[in-house]
C-alpha cells in the first residue's frame, strides 16, 4: 500500500466514511504522500544549480524544483503512476501550484485501487441528502490499524522511526493533523506532538522529500 493510500485511511472516518480534514488539506496529503513516496524511490528529483532541464511546456526548470527521472525505474503501481502521469504535466512548476491539482486527481485511483484491495467500500450517496457526497466505509481495517500502532509506539513508547512512518509523521505534521488522525494520542498530546517534530526533522529539507514538505508547510500556512 503506498503512502497516499495510508495517508487517506487515516484521515477518513472508518464508520461514516467521510474525510475527517477539509477536502483542501486531504488533497495536500495524498499528493504529499505520492510524491514523497515517488521522492523516496528516486523517480523524481531535485533539480540541482547549473542543471539544465526543461519543463513541461519547454521552459528551464529553475534549480531546486522537482522533475521526474526519466532513467529511474520503479515497479508498475496504480497510485504511483497515476502521481507521474499528473506530475509530468506539470513538471518545472512550484509544487504549491502541483499539490492541489495532484491531489484532487488522485482520489479516483486511490478509491478504485483499495477498493479492489477490500480495504473500502463504495457507499452511494441518499437521495434526500441536500448535498449528494459518495462515502467509502472502511471493510478491512487491518493495515490501518497497524500503521497506527507503529505509529503510536513511535510517538508515545520511544520505538524508532522506519522510513515510511518518517514519511507520514511528517506529512501528518505539516498538514497539523497528527491527533486528528490517530486521535488515541490525546492521552500525551504534548509528548506526540513534540515527537512528531522530531521524527519530521529527519527528513532530509534539501531533497525531493524535504521539498515537498516544504510545500505543504507553505500552502497550510495561507
């Protein structure tokens, strides 16, 4: 399962199936987590100083954004392909104008593919509802609920950060929903939330990873 997916497990409400964050803060992590997750397989990069690359539409990418690495490789993958497809789009452009746009395109992939994962479930929306939304309800939670236990025992018992759970406190952080999505920290919020800093300050801020928290960072902040 790829961040984006986690990502949106566990900002959704497994029993109403609805997002427990405002649509606009969901976008910025699932296309956080897409592509911190093509970051860490280093199919996209940083562009470094005195590098030419073009954009998406011909034009120099300025040095520090991102670009997709055409000579790296990686396991064929709905949601990851899916991120590229959108991403190389819009290559050389700052990611505060990519992560909205990724993230709103996303989600079809995302439901689609845990979906056929048994993870979620489609719910139609009621008819006499004044506002129609299509919910997905959780069915199998296993994964979920494993990831917030590693999660927790990070944050709370002292346990050390994998990669992945470095990915997602760190996204969960910028986006200020770490007691939103594992609501069981309350019981030490101070401790996880200090913890949650720490663990994001691992992240290396000059790479593909680092920008991309970056970017969140600024766009929550507007």
């Amino acid at each position: 399962m790829q961040l984006a997916e986690e990502l949106l497990l566990l900002l959704t409400d497994d029993e109403t199936g609805r997002m427990a964050v405002p649509e606009r803060t969901l976008d910025l992590a699932v296309a956080g987590g897409a592509l911190s997750e093509l970051g860490a397989v280093e199919r996209v990069r940083v562009v470094q100083e005195h590098e030419h690359v073009l954009g998406s539409l011909g034009q120099p990418v300025q040095s520090g954004r991102l670009v997709i690495d055409d000579e790296v490789s990686h396991t064929p993958d709905p949601v990851l392909d899916g991120a590229l497809e959108v991403f190389r789009g819009m290559q050389g452009r700052k990611l505060t104008n990519v992560l909205p746009i990724m993230g709103r395109a996303l989600y079809p992939t995302l439901h689609r593919d845990l979906a056929e994962q048994g993870v979620l479930r489609r719910e139609a929306p009621q008819r006499q509802s004044m506002i129609p939304r299509t919910s997905w309800v959780a069915v199998d939670s296993s994964h979920e609920d494993a990831i917030r236990r590693h999660l927790g025992d990070v944050l709370l018992r002292d346990a050390e950060p994998d990669d992945r759970a470095r990915h997602l406190i760190g996204l969960l952080h910028a986006i200020g929903a770490v007691l939103v999505a594992m609501p069981e920290l309350e019981v030490d919020r101070e401790r996880a939330l200090q913890t949650a800093l720490e663990v994001r300050s691992l992240t290396d801020v000059h790479g593909p990873c680092g920008r991309v928290l970056a970017a969140v960072d600024e766009l929550m902040a507007r």
